[in-house]
C-alpha cells in the first residue's frame, strides 16, 4: 500500500498516478499495450479480475490496472514511470494526475463536500468524452438532491435547478428580453430590491393605484422576476431577473377582483406583448365545466405564442379533503400550478385535478416557505409590519416559479406558446411518489447548461 | 336587477356584436379588443338574449376572484 502524502494544501495523495488514455484511444488489448509500451511498466487489465474488482492488494501485487471500461489506468509510484510522463502528456495527449485520497461525503465539510462534488462531475465529463457521450447544449441538470452545491439561494430555486445543484452545471440565463406580466395586487415600485429596474404598469381596480398595499403582487414578482443578487445579506429569490416587467394590478388592495379586471389585465398583457402571463389568483368552482371566455381566450393566447399560468388554488385541506383545481387554472389552456414543498410533498392547501376532461394540475413549483419580496405597508397576512421581505405559502407562489422559469426556456430555446407549453411539461421533474392528478408533470425545472470540462493541468 | 357580463366574439364580428349590444341599449363597460370580450352591465335576461346574436361565442356572469 502507497503511503499517504500531503500537499501544501492539506490534499491527501495515496503515493499512485491515474493515467487519462488520449480519447481516440481504442480500448481492450491496445490500449493496454500501448500504456505498456509508452510507460515501460507491466500493468494488468481491470477484465482479468473476476467482474473487473479488484483490492488494493491486487494492485499492489503488479504496476497498476487499466480500468478498461473509461480508459483511466491506476499507476503504482515507480521512478521508470515518472521519468516517462513528460512524454505520455506531451507526446501521447495522455493525462496524469496524483491519485488523491477520497473520504465519505458524510464526513467532510460543506467546503470540502463542494470540492469532491465538482472532482467527482470533472471525472465523470473526462469519461463521458471518451465514450463520446459529453452533451454542451442545452439541458436539464442531473438530480444531484437541492442542497449539494447551491448557495445562497431559496430551497425553490434550488429544487427548480435555477441554481444548479452541481458544479457542473450552470444557468446562464435571466429571461433578458423577454416580457412577463404579473397580474396580481400590484407592486411595491419603492421596493429596493428593484431600483432601477424598468418596469411597466397598469392599474385595472377603479380608485386604485398600481402601487401594492397588499404585499402578495410584490412576493409574486419578486419570485419571478427578482434580482439575482439582493442587497443587503439575502439569499437570492428570483428567477428572471433580466426579465422585462409588466404589472397589471387586477386585484384591489384587499386582494380581490373581478372576472371583468382580470380579463382586462390579460388583454392588456397580451396587447403589450408579453409572452407569458402569470396569475397567482382563482375562484373557487361551484359547477361542472369551466369557463369558455377564459378558455377561447387563452387557446388564442397560446396559437399566438403567450402562455397563461395560474394557481391550482388553496380549497384543498389534505389528507382528507381535496377540492378542484379553481378557476380560471381549470381551463385546459391555462397552465396550472400546484404547490410543493421543500421534502416534495403535495402542499396541504393544493387543489387536485379531480375531472379527466378539464380542470387539471398540469406542473407543480415550490408553494410552502417561499421567500420573497414583499410591499411596504402591506396586509398582516404577508408579515409583521416593516418587513420587505418574509415567506409565504400558496399556489400563488407556486405559479411564479413556472412563470419565472418559462421565462428562461423562452430565453433558451425561443418556444413561446403552445411549444413552449410543450417544453415545460416534457422537462418537469417527475414526482413518482404522488398520483399525476395532484402533481401533473412534476417540479418544474430550470434550462441549464453543462459547463465545458476544463482539463487540469498535470500537478507537477 | 343589473350584474356585469362578459360576452365573448368571434374576432370577425367583435365590432357587430359591440354595435349590436349598443342598439339594445345595454350599457358597455369595456371593450377588450385583443381577446375579443366585451364587459356589460345588464340584467340576466338581456344577456342571455345575447347569446342568440351572429358571432357571439359565450356569454357569462363575473365573478369574484382572489389571491391564491
């Protein structure tokens, strides 16, 4: 067994070499013999042990062992070798590291935990070019659980992947250029975590300002479109933060409104050429059907490529009784949203898609402990007095997580509308766990992009 | 006794229907011509009527909505 060394910088190395073999290597027999032949050494194939599992005694007992199935070779310390390795990175496009020493994740450190996550990813991009299966485009971030490397952000950011979990991947987009309308209680335009932001408005509640003395249109926003860095010492909460905003007040400062504002708010949205329109507001159903002024308008909406997103609402009081998804989200052309929480349960208050010809929960986002910017004054529902910022819990906040987020595929991949409708079912996080009538297609999930593999330097 | 209703049209008969509402004396309170709804106030009987006229679609009651 090699002996334990540290570096300067407290980095355990066991004493070996891992040897990245060049990608158009073949593997098999070749490669081996061409290690062999470059390196002077006498090494082993990982195939000549049964189902290729060997111990540290094995590979003690020769100069090392290629692993044949992602052509990284495990070299025992040897002077013959390490003369050699100028000429295996130089001349052969190998890649030579210091084995280092691996702990649990359990046992380290965030910090710590952060580093071996990101060595862990380095790796397995390294393999995946070998085998010819690295994707750059456009993609959705593997799940690696919400808290691995995201920092500084809300557990629905997180769980959304607008923070990406891993090191590896990254989020590059804001929703920059893209129009989003919020129709709510308005918004606070005094709220510091917006200065300087453009932001166009409209009130639709007669003797009402844009102005929001509620608090709930200031959180919706906030969650949608809030800045990526708020200042002051808070984590991040919004996802669009590039976005261009659009504030319809249509619902009064007691956090009510009519059929007629509502619609009004929309046709303005539409007129302004939002792409997508966010309604964290509903009605509770008395009858069979929905309504087809709300559907013929949406269906419009979406042919000409804005999408309508609205809360699922909260009638529901789990396990015992769940109520149908409110309206106007019962609509089949209007997206809607059910609540989660952070251990990804159904939210107690969620409406459930209980008919199969309408009124179903399409897509679910974080709804329970957002956090978010809220109104100065605003309703004691949304916090205690003076507070700019506070959680809430609703299919409201649910419904802005998807907004936001639709922003940000419109962004990366130009769908509006019905396609991009499409685009944010086919790449929801299933939620197995939970029958689709109370999670539809599941946590809906951030655009993200895997970085392109950076390779290390040889250590020496 | 008068309620507010919205009646939806069909995009090509959106200004007959605005015209015809007119003539009935019904008072209109908001046209919506992106979405192609009208908002009136007028009793139930009036606006059921309505939905017999050439490129009405719908026509319903408002209601009350809140934040969710």
């Amino acid at each position: 067994m090699s002996k334990v060394k540290k570096d300067e910088n407290q980095v355990e190395y066991t004493g070996r070499y891992l040897v990245l073999m060049p990608e158009n290597t073949d593997t098999g027999v070749s490669a081996l013999g061409t290690l062999n032949s470059i390196s002077g050494l006498n090494l082993k194939s990982s195939t000549e042990f049964e189902n290729e599992v060997f111990t540290t005694k094995d590979l003690d007992s020769c100069d090392g062992i290629l692993l044949e199935n992602i052509g990284v070779a495990i070299v025992n310390k040897n002077p013959n070798f390490e003369v050699g390795i100028g000429t295996m990175t130089e001349d052969h496009n190998m890649i030579v590291e210091k084995e280092r020493v691996v702990y649990a994740i359990d046992k380290l450190n965030p910090e710590a935990k952060n580093y071996m996550h990101g060595y862990r990813d380095a790796v397995n991009v390294l393999s995946e070019m070998l085998l010819g299966d690295a994707e750059t485009d456009t993609i959705m971030a593997e799940d690696e659980g919400i808290n691995a490397a995201a920092v500084g952000a809300t557990w629905g950011l997180k769980a959304t992947k607008v923070v990406p979990s891993s090191l590896l991947f990254s989020n590059p987009y804001s929703g920059v250029n893209v129009k989003v309308a919020i129709l709510d209680t308005g918004f606070d335009f005094n709220h510091p975590d917006f200065v300087g932001r453009p932001i166009v408005q409209r009130s639709f509640i007669p003797g009402e300002a844009t102005q929001d003395l509620h608090g709930h249109g200031t959180h919706c926003t906030g969650t949608a479109c809030g800045p990526i860095n708020p200042p002051g010492n808070f984590e991040r909460y919004g996802i669009a933060h590039k976005a261009n905003i659009y504030i319809g007040k249509v619902l009064s400062n007691a956090g009510s409104g009519t059929d007629g504002q509502i619609l009004a708010g929309i046709n303005w949205a539409q007129g302004q050429g939002c792409k997508v329109i966010s309604m964290s507001l509903g009605g509770r159903v008395t009858g069979a059907g929905f309504s087809a002024i709300y559907e013929n308008t949406a269906l419009n909406l979406l042919n000409r490529g804005t999408l309508i997103v609205a809360a699922a609402g909260n009638d529901s009081n789990r396990p015992g009784q769940i109520n149908p998804v409110s309206h106007p989200a019962n609509c089949p052309s209007i997206m809607a949203v059910g609540a989660v929480d952070a251990q990804m349960n159904v939210a107690r208050f969620s409406n459930g898609g209980l008919f199969l010809a309408y009124g179903a929960v399409d897509i679910v986002g974080p709804g329970v402990g957002v956090f978010s910017s809220v109104s100065t004054p605003h309703s004691p529902n949304m916090g205690p007095v003076g507070i700019q910022r506070g959680n809430a819990n609703g299919t409201s906040m649910a419904a802005p997580h998807v907004a936001g987020i639709a922003a940000l595929w419109i962004e990366a991949s130009s769908l509006t509308g019905r396609a991009l409708w499409s685009k944010l079912l086919s790449t929801a996080k299933p939620l197995p766990q939970h029958p689709t009538r109370d999670v539809g297609a599941g946590l809906v999930q951030a655009p993200n992009k895997r970085r392109l593999p950076v390779r290390w330097p040889a250590p020496f | 006794m008068k309620s507010k209703w919205l009646i939806l049209t069909t995009p090509e008969d959106f200004s007959n229907v605005s015209a015809m509402v007119s003539k009935r004396k019904i008072e209109i309170l908001n046209h919506l011509e992106n979405i192609f709804v009208i908002e009136i106030n007028t009793t139930k009987k009036k606006a059921e009527n309505l939905k017999n006229v050439q490129g009405v679609l719908s026509v319903e009651e408002e209601g009350y909505l809140s934040i969710q």
